[in-house]
C-alpha cells in the first residue's frame, strides 16, 4: 500500500510537469530515505547571452530642399528645389545587448541608396551612410519604443559641363543625426526574432560650392534633412 500510494504521489507530480513544458524530461528517478522517489529533469533551453546581431532592409522617404545662390543673379524659380518623400532603399547592421527584461541598446550602421536628379545638363547626387547608438523598451506585447543619436554623413555631387573645378564634384560633411523609432517584435524561434519598424530621424545636410567659366560660383546648400522609413529585420539572439 506505501509503494502504491508513493507511485500515484510520483505520477501526480510528472504528469503536470511533462504538459507544462516540452523543453523538461525526467533523467534520473532515485529512491530517497522516506521511501519517496525524488525526480532530477534535464533541460535543453539554454540560457542566453542577452547578446544579439541584427540586418534590416528599409525603404527611406527623404525630404529635404536644395538651396541655390551664385555671383550671378538667378531667377526666383531657380533659388530652390523641394524634395517630399523620395523612395530610396537602405540597408543597416546593428548588434546590441539586452539590459533587463525591458531595455535593450545597439549599435546600428547604416547606409541611404544614391539619390539622383538630372536637369538641363546639371546632375545633383545624394547618398547617406550613418553610425548611431540607440536604446529600446520592449513591452510584453511585442510592441517597443526607442531613440537613437548618432553622426551622419550625408555626401553630394554635383556635376555640369559648365563647372571647371573638376576636383571638388564631390562634398561629404559630418551631421549630428537624432531618430525615434516604433516597432514590433515577433518571436520565430527560440533565437530568431522578426523586427519591424518605423524610424522618423533628421540630419543636416552638405553645403557645397562649385566654379564655372573659371570666374563666377555655383552654390548649393541642404540643410535640414527629415528621413521617414520603414523597415523589415531579422534579429539573431545569442
């Protein structure tokens, strides 16, 4: 009756624990001194570094205004031209570490595709490769918040058969860059992550001076540049 009433004890407990987790198995059953069987489990999760490596693919909508100005007077149509929300594809790496069960922070590279306009023999080039640092909090649902800071660096051309000063095409200037980001996480696997998010971020852009007929300036200036984008990753926790 003690051997019976301590096997239906010894199944009352590893019932409940083969249906609470698929990762527990019971390795090794062993008599203990009351006559009761104690249950050693083994577990295959293992636990994490907190550590995680990151690629994104985004699709970047630019908005930004090209300011003119030159020695020779321009009509008042050729003082600007406005850029709203240029599709640009952009990719990023990122690798980062959680912090605790709510905050995690990254580094993040980056780089914004060649933008390229061309009129009337003139041609105006922009590309955007950036470093920032960003932190998030990720909520139970999946959704999350962050913010990032970091330096972009915004390179121009500008070219025409009417410049002369062949050597200064090209301008690259060093931007302070700030973001803030919303987004979800999916979890596909124990390791990997699917991440989608939004990113609103704003960096100045380059100011740039060219020569033509060897005598008079060409200049062109950016400043503001807003980014909206939309990206899809993979996260790789470790």
């Amino acid at each position: 009756m003690k051997k019976l009433v301590s096997i239906i004890a010894l199944c009352a407990v590893v019932t409940p624990a083969f249906s609470a987790t698929k990762a527990a198995r019971p390795s090794q059953l062993t008599r203990n001194a009351k006559g009761g069987y104690d249950v050693t489990y083994s577990y295959t999760d293992k636990a994490k570094s907190g550590w995680y490596g990151a690629v994104r693919a985004e699709l970047s909508f630019l908005n930004w205004e090209n300011k003119y100005s030159s020695d020779i007077p321009l009509n008042a149509s050729e003082n600007h031209d406005k850029y709203s929300f240029e599709p640009l594809f952009a990719a990023d790496l990122a690798f980062g570490k959680r912090i605790n069960y709510f905050w995690r922070a990254e580094v993040e590279a980056g780089y914004i595709s060649e933008f390229t306009d061309e009129d009337e023999g003139y041609a105006f080039k922009m590309s955007v490769p950036y470093l920032v640092a960003n932190g998030y909090y990720d909520f139970d649902n999946g959704l999350y918040l962050g913010a990032g800071v970091g330096i972009a660096l915004p390179t121009t051309t500008l070219d025409s058969i009417a410049f002369t000063d062949a050597g200064n095409r090209k301008e690259t200037d060093v931007s302070p860059m700030l973001g803030l980001m919303a987004g979800y996480s999916y979890k596909l696997d124990d390791n990997i992550v699917l991440d989608l998010r939004y990113r609103i971020a704003g960096f100045y852009g380059t100011s740039q001076e060219r020569e033509f007929n060897a005598t008079h300036y060409f200049k062109n200036k950016i400043d503001l540049v807003l980014d909206n984008s939309i990206s899809i990753g993979i996260r790789y926790e470790f």
